[in-house]
C-alpha cells in the first residue's frame, strides 16, 4: 500500500484521514464533512485500512465496537438468564439429586432450566467463550486504536492547514484592530492561566489541556484484562486452593490444604441480639437474630523437621478469635468461619444397673467419637462395647447399620459381665429403645447423661490471585476515573501578520466547560465570536445541521 | 423525643420540603414560559427549600446512624430512603453545574416516590446479623447507591429530553413507551396509597401454606388476599377470601401486593386521563418546552460519565472487597452481585454506543430510561423476588 503525499508534502501512511502535519482532510469523505471526525484524530486505524487476509477479517471483527458492543449485550442477557432459578452452588442437593430437585421444586421449567445446563450457566463453556471472546474484543480494539493515537496526539505540529481548522465544531474567523503579537502573547497568556499548554510557532499557537485523559479508556481496558487474567490464573494449580472442615470444641486437627498447620478448636461461641423481635423479623417468624459467631482457636505449626502426621511437637503459631468478617490470615491463606452445628454428641454416660435392686455397679462414660472396646468397672465387672453405630438407623440381617460416622443417633451392643453373670449378658441400647436380643438379663445399662460440644465449620482459602486482580482493578478504576473526569481541550489559533484569525477548538468531551474556557479567551483577547457547527442556529433546523450524522452506519467504528 | 422520633420527623420534613420544592420548579418553568423574569426567583426559592429538604435529611440520616449504631443502609426501607436522599443530592450537584430548573420537575418526583415506596417496608431499627457488621456496609452500601443516584439523573435528564422531542400528536413506538413510562410511575404511586391505607387501618390476615420444600409455614398478609398462597388454610381473615389458590413456586404473597398496585394505579391513571382529557405525557409537555435539548443532553452523558466510576467503585469494587472478607469468595454469582455487573455492563455498552456509534439525543435518552430500570429491577426485583443473599428485607 502506498503512503498518501498531502499537499503539504508529508507522507501520511495508507489510510490516514487527516494528515498527519497539517491536518488537510485525505480522504474524499473527509473533505465532504463538514466537521471531522477527531475521535482519533485522523491517524491511520488498521481495521479500517485492511481487509484482505484472514487476519485482517479476524482483526477487524474483533476490533469493532459494533462487535464490542454485541459482545457485552449478549454477555449482559445471558447473565441475567442465570439468575432466573437459583444457581446449582446454591442449591442443597447432592450432585445426583440436583436434576430431580430441578423438577420437584420448578416442575417443568426447572427440569428444561437443568437440562440445558442454565442452572450451572456461569460455569459453561458456552458462558466462558462470551467472556473469553470480549477479552479479546478488548485488546484488539484498543491496540487497533490506542496506538495510532498516542502517536498522533504525541507528534503534533502547531500549525494547522485552514482546512482542517474550519472543520472543527468550534471555529472562530475574523479580522482583529490589534496586532498580531499582541493578540497571540494575550491568548497565550489567558490560556496558561486556565493550566493549558500553549506552544507557538510564527503565527501559530496551540493550547492544550489534559491530554492524559484520551488515554483513560486505553488505560481501563488495561485493567480489564489484568483482572480477567487474574481470574484465568486460579484454574492453574497451587493459585488458588478452597476447602472445609469441621473442627470440635477441644479436638485439634490437621487444616486440610494448608499443610504442615493444625487447628485447635478451643470454644464456639454464639450470641444472639436480646431484642424483642419485631417488624419483618416477627413476620419471617425469626425469634432470635444472630448477633456473633465466633470459635477462639490456636494455630499450630509442625517444626520443620517433623514427620508428616506427628501431632506431638506441635510449635504455637498464635490465638485469634476467628468471626465472620474477621477470617485469621496466616501465609497467603486465610480462615473463616462459615458454619457451626451447636450441641453435637460427645460423651454418653451410663450406671450398669442390676434391674431387681436398682443397685449400680458402677458408671461408664463413652467417649462418642473415640470408644473404648471394655470398660473395667473393677471387682469382676467389666462392659464390653461389642459393636457401636454412631447414626444407629436400623438392623441389616440382625446386625445394627449406620448411616454416618456422626454421632447423631449413637446405639451400642454391649456385654455386660458381672460375678452374678459371669457368661455375661447382652444388651442392645439405642436412644429410647432397649433391646435384648438374648433373653431376659438381670442388669442394665441406665442412661445417665450426655455430654455435648460444638463443631464450627471453617473454609480455608487461599487466592494468590488477588494481588492480580487487585491491581487490575486499581488500573481500571484510575483509567475509567481520568478519562471521564478529565478531558482532553485543544484550541488553535492562527493570526496573519493582516490581523486576519482563524481559531478552532476541539474537546473530547463537556463542551460546555469548554465554551466557558471559549468565552474567557474571548473576551480576554478580543478574538472573533465563535460558532458551534453542530448546534442548531435556530429551531426547526436542527436535521441539517448534525453535521457528521453518517457515524450510525459506519461499519467498523 | 427520643432520638429515633427526631429522626422519623427530621424524614417527614425533607419529604414536605421536597414536595414544596417540585411545586415551585413548576412555577419556575410556568414563569419563565410566560415572561422570564421572575424565573429567577421561584428556581432560586425551589433550590432553597430542595436543599432545606437535604440537609432535613442528611438530618434523619445522621440521627438514626447514632441511634443505632450502624450506617442506616441495613434493610430495605433505610436504603431505598437513603437511594432517595442520593437522588436529591445528585440533582443539587448537576443543578449548580448546569442551572437547569427542568431537572427538578422530574427528579423530586422520583425521589419523593422513591422515599415514599421505602417507607412502606418495616421501618423498625433492627439488629445486625455478624455478615452485616463490617466497615464495608457503610463503604460499599452508600458508595453504591451514590453511583445508582447519579446514573439515575441521566434517566431524569432523558426523561425530560423525551418529553420535549417525542411527538405526542401522532401515534408511534416513542409516544406509547413515554406514556408506558408514566404509568408505571403511577403504579408506584399505587402501590404506595393502596399499602398505606391498608396499614392504616391496620389490616391482617394470616394464613398457613406448604411451601415449595412441602413444610408448613404462617405467612400474614397485609393487603386483603387476591390470591391465596399454595395449599393455604384460614387462622384469621378479614373483609374477603383469596380468590385463586396460587402453586409453591409463586410467592401469592407478592403478587396480591403486585395484582392491588396495579389495579388502582390503573384506576388512578384512567382517573387522570379522564380529568386532564389528554396524556400524562401531554400534561408535562407543554412544562418542558423551553428546555435546551443540547443541555438536556449533556447533562444526562455527564452523569454517565459521573456516576459510572463511582457506582465501579461501590457496587463491584468494595463489593468484592467485602464479599471477599465476609463470605470467603469475592464472587460468588448471587443475584444481586450479577444484577450490579448487568447494570455495569449496560452502562458499559451505552458509553461504547454514544462515543463510537454516535448515539446521541433521543437514543441516549431511551438507553438512560432503560438502565434506569435496571437499577430499579436490582433494587426492588432482585431483592423481593430473586432471593439470595442480600434478600435482607
């Protein structure tokens, strides 16, 4: 492709709309305009240059903001879509119920909502590609546009061609009484006042304000993708590691993910508001509102040196109450407290009893989690634990079944041996129900008490991602700030050794402070009145003057 | 007076003021349309009393934030009165920067319907729950609603471009969807007088239902039931029985409350059409006919431009940050937190439209009224219909 020669006698690259030196419109389109287009000041915009190859297609699908814009559309619809039935993370069933739970709950719109996978949507592929493909609409478009930019707004000359200036939404003309140098030093003078950056050259003068603030798009688009990098790193191992346990009140465990640490529960506490419920609360039929949930633990760390599952030397790491809002942060990973189950099962007492005298013969005390097999009560008595179910629910060929391995509904088969029955007797002792499957016996074992604990379920989470999505979002939030609470400001303006001016100005956006700069100029210097080509003159004229109204069907903007 | 009622009064007051305050930016608008000159005046009183009506509230907000402790942004009814109170704050700023008295005609409207719909929830101080307790609820709440105020302008600002450009004479997509608009500000308006007259007289009825997980539940109705709730059975009913028994899945509830909103907004709309003989629309046209449309255009782009990076910030940035510390996961797909990155997006995609696609004028002003929408479907719809975590209220 050859480069354009302006009348000027620059050598703009194929494509370019303005020249680059002195501004003179290029193209044919441009020189029917009334008012050019300066969103990037005329440079050369490869998707709008090429279109032959594959790669220019695939380079100029993504960098429309057309495209852009279906993108974010399609993305903003589908997202909404996931909303419409609660999201499978949130729905407890296990995997295997969740499509019947679909259809129980929603009936028909839940079993179609389920099969085509819109209750797991944000995890689908389909859901992922959207994100993945706006990514990329991201990138293109800004290299396709922020570069060409930068370079043209960074080598920019003063002097403009009159062309170029008289196509400008704001242009002044006219002759002036004072002399050229005067009015030039007064406008310099005025606009370095008001912190713009004025540059002359001859009888040519440029004043520029906040020229950072065209690169603020470009700058949040940056942040964008560090952000979505971010999130694309947690698939990639040891970034990001989320697990849970249940820890007893008393008991210290191994922190699953977190290797080499272990946790002691030490107390779960849970305190409620004492206000007499009222308003919403009473409707819900809430009696109590929830006011802390707090487990004070010590952490403990293995030497260096230890042996993996060696819990004897355990070295102190420090305590810390863990509460919501509050997660314990050690190394990268933190703690929080994400559940509890109050009062679970922790010790069962028994008397063994001889049933005609009610005499006891002494107490046995079942720690619910860590049996023992015999408790030796001295003096020829002795209880044999033969079998324990912790979740006792019911006989499978005469032999007692659990369901799971928490002591819910603990139930023991024992063998009780005293010197009156030294064959001993057998005894079936589940929550309310005695059993004995072998005859008549003469002792018992009376329940006595029951000991309860705590549990509190905790989330370990380690997210080595964050200071990546930290900083991505710190970068869009300074890009989106400055390109929308500053802009960009340019005047032109140019006095022929005749007192003859010719003035232009162009923001890229809040015309209306610029005007107000406009008018202080104005009158500071005695400059022409200006005129905004795209207002309407007067009512009813408004249709002919919109000026660069062909924008809308513009293909690859 | 406790501090509490100081507080109710200190609402009560900015509320009156603020309906003070739409009168007068009437009269502005009337004035300035007959000689100009006294313009000056009633805009000035206007802005006087709206920011009397502020300060009344900015009162309130403060009074109740020490009476309980915590920013009063916790439940429904302190935030949609906060949302409010942002509103106004977000119009007195554009008003100094623009001067534009046409904004108050329309934006304390919608704030005075905005407070007035918040106050029909449990205005009750109630406790926190532990999530709840954290720095962030004032960061990320009041953040967030200030950038949904600001945005909200820019539908106030369309609202009254539309009013100005669309023709009412002839019939058209535009003229029929501007009216759509007013009518369902008069839903609002009807479900706030058919609730409050209900509360007056302090209306109950209470049920037992089976829920949608077959549980035996007691739900208390406050309007008279039009539909009954799944399996429904008397405890105590007054004035009249449900007229339809409703599945588990539809909260009959909810759509009793929707189905009288409707009915007499609908009354009270063909009441104005058969009074005023002509379209709401058409009523305000003629208040709105003087306005700049370049103006109204600007400052309806300008409070995009404002309110997008704040609403970033508050609504997904210090979201995200709390989320992260109270839940474990900074994003976890909760209604409210995709509805808040659906509000983005469309903000987003307004932004590329009006800068690259030149969508300008009326175009801007539609996309305005729908985002406006948006806001209000993640304030009311996400929270009362979609639960999830942030079903507070």
């Amino acid at each position: 492709m050859e480069n354009i020669i302006c009348a000027c006698g620059h050598s703009n690259p194929f494509g370019t709309k303005l020249c680059e030196k002195c501004g003179r419109p290029l193209t044919e389109e441009e020189k029917q305009n009334k008012v050019v287009d300066m969103r990037y000041d005329g440079t050369a915009i490869r998707s709008k240059t090429y279109n032959k190859s594959i790669v220019d297609k695939i380079w100029n699908f993504f960098s429309s903001v057309k495209v852009g814009i279906a993108l974010i559309i399609i993305t903003l619809i589908a997202a909404s879509i996931g909303t419409l039935l609660p999201q499978e993370f949130y729905v407890k069933a296990s995997d295997m119920e969740k499509g019947a739970y679909y259809e129980d709950v929603y009936g028909f719109v839940g079993k179609i909502y389920y099969t085509l996978g819109l209750s797991d949507l944000y995890s689908s592929w389909w859901f992922q590609i959207l994100v993945g493909m706006l990514a990329v609409s991201i990138i293109v478009a800004s290299l396709d546009r922020g570069i060409p930019l930068y370079k043209s707004l960074k080598n920019q000359r003063v002097k403009r061609h009159e062309s170029f200036l008289k196509r400008q939404r704001i242009v002044a003309e006219g002759q002036i009484t004072a002399s050229p140098e005067e009015t030039l030093s007064k406008v310099e003078k005025k606009m370095t006042e008001m912190k713009y950056i004025v540059r002359r050259d001859g009888s040519a003068l440029l004043a520029e304000k906040g020229r950072f603030s065209r690169y603020g798009p470009y700058i949040n688009h940056v942040g964008l993708i560090i952000f979505l990098t971010g999130v694309m790193l947690r698939l990639v191992p040891g970034f990001y590691v989320d697990e849970s346990i249940w820890v007893r009140e008393g008991e210290t465990r191994a922190i699953t993910g977190m290797d080499g640490y272990f946790i002691e529960n030490r107390d779960f506490i849970l305190e409620t508001h004492d206000n007499a419920p009222q308003g919403e609360q009473l409707k819900q039929g809430v009696n109590v509102v929830a006011k802390n949930f707090q487990t004070d633990i010590t952490l403990y760390k293995q030497p260096k040196d230890a042996i993996a599952g060696d819990t004897e030397n355990l070295e102190k790491v420090r305590d810390y109450s863990i509460r919501v809002n509050h997660p314990l942060k050690e190394e990268g990973y933190a703690l929080y407290q994400m559940d509890y189950r109050l009062n679970e099962l922790k010790q069962m007492n028994f008397q063994l009893v001889n049933k005609s005298t009610e005499q006891s013969l002494g107490k046995v005390g079942i720690d619910l989690t860590n049996p023992k097999k015999e408790y030796d009560l001295g003096n020829g008595v002795s209880v044999k634990l033969l079998v324990y179910t912790p979740d006792f629910s019911g006989f499978e060929n005469g032999v007692p079944q659990t369901a799971t391995s928490v002591p819910n509904n603990p139930a023991f088969l024992f063998k009780m041996t005293t010197p009156e029955t030294p064959k001993g007797e057998t005894s079936f002792v589940a929550i309310k129900q005695t059993l004995e499957p072998l005859g008549e016996n003469q002792y018992k074992m009376k329940f006595e008490s029951v000991e309860t604990r705590d549990m509190s379920g905790f989330t370990i989470r380690k997210d080595r991602t964050i200071p990546i999505l930290f900083v991505g979002g710190i970068i869009f939030m300074i890009g989106v700030a400055i390109g929308s609470y500053w802009n960009h400001r340019r005047l032109w303006l140019q006095v022929e050794p005749d007192g003859h001016v010719l003035m232009a100005a162009h923001v890229n956006k809040n015309m209306f402070s610029m005007k107000k700069d406009l008018d202080a100029v104005t009158a500071f210097a005695g400059l022409p009145q200006y005129k905004d080509q795209l207002e309407p003159s007067e009512e009813g004229e408004e249709s002919t003057n919109r000026g660069n109204t062909k924008k809308e069907g513009d293909n690859t903007l | 007076m406790s501090l509490i009622d100081l507080s109710g009064n200190l609402l009560f007051v900015a509320f009156l003021a603020y309906l003070v305050a739409t009168l007068l930016f009437g009269g502005a608008i009337k004035q300035s349309n007959a000689s100009g000159k006294n313009t000056d005046k009633w805009g000035k009183l206007a802005i006087v009393v709206t920011i009397i009506g502020f300060l009344s509230q900015i009162g309130y907000f403060i009074t109740r934030w020490v009476y309980t402790g915590h920013a009063p942004v916790s439940n429904m009814f302190e935030f949609t009165t906060a949302f409010g109170m942002f509103i106004v704050g977000a119009f007195i700023l554009i008003y100094f920067i623009y001067r534009l008295t046409a904004l108050g005609l329309v934006a304390l409207p919608v704030a005075l319907l905005i407070i007035a719909y918040a106050s029909m929830f449990p205005t009750e101080v109630s406790p926190l729950v532990p999530s709840l307790q954290s720095h962030w609820l004032t960061i990320h709440v009041i953040t967030a609603a200030m950038g949904q105020s600001i945005l909200a302008i820019s539908a106030v600002a369309g609202l009254i471009y539309l009013l100005k450009v669309v023709d009412l004479n002839k019939p058209s997509k535009q003229r029929f969807w501007l009216e759509a608009v007013m009518y369902c500000l008069v839903v609002v308006l009807g479900f706030v007088i058919v609730s409050s007259t209900f509360s007056a007289m302090d209306y109950e009825s209470k049920y037992t239902y089976i829920d949608k997980e077959g549980m035996s539940r007691q739900i208390t109705y406050n309007l008279p039931p039009i539909f009954g709730m799944n399996e429904y059975e008397v405890v105590e009913e007054h004035g009249m029985s449900p007229l339809v028994e409703m599945p588990a899945l539809i909260n009959a509830k909810k759509l009793t409350t929707v189905v009288w909103s409707l009915l007499i907004g609908s009354l009270l709309y063909l009441f104005i059409r058969l009074i005023a003989r002509r379209r709401i629309s058409a009523i305000f046209q003629p208040l709105v006919k003087r306005v700049n449309l370049q103006l109204l255009d600007e400052v309806g782009y300008r409070s995009v431009i404002i309110g997008f990076p704040v609403f970033t910030l508050g609504a997904l940035i210090f979201a995200m940050i709390w989320a992260q510390l109270a839940w474990s996961r900074f994003w976890g797909w909760d209604p409210k937190e995709v509805w808040a990155l659906i509000t983005w997006l469309f903000y987003a995609a307004f932004l590329h439209l009006r800068l690259s696609k030149g969508w300008e004028g009326e175009k801007s002003a539609w996309l305005a009224l729908i985002g406006f929408g948006i806001i209000l479907f993640n304030l009311i719809a996400v929270n009362l219909i979609l639960a999830g975590l942030h079903s507070y209220a």
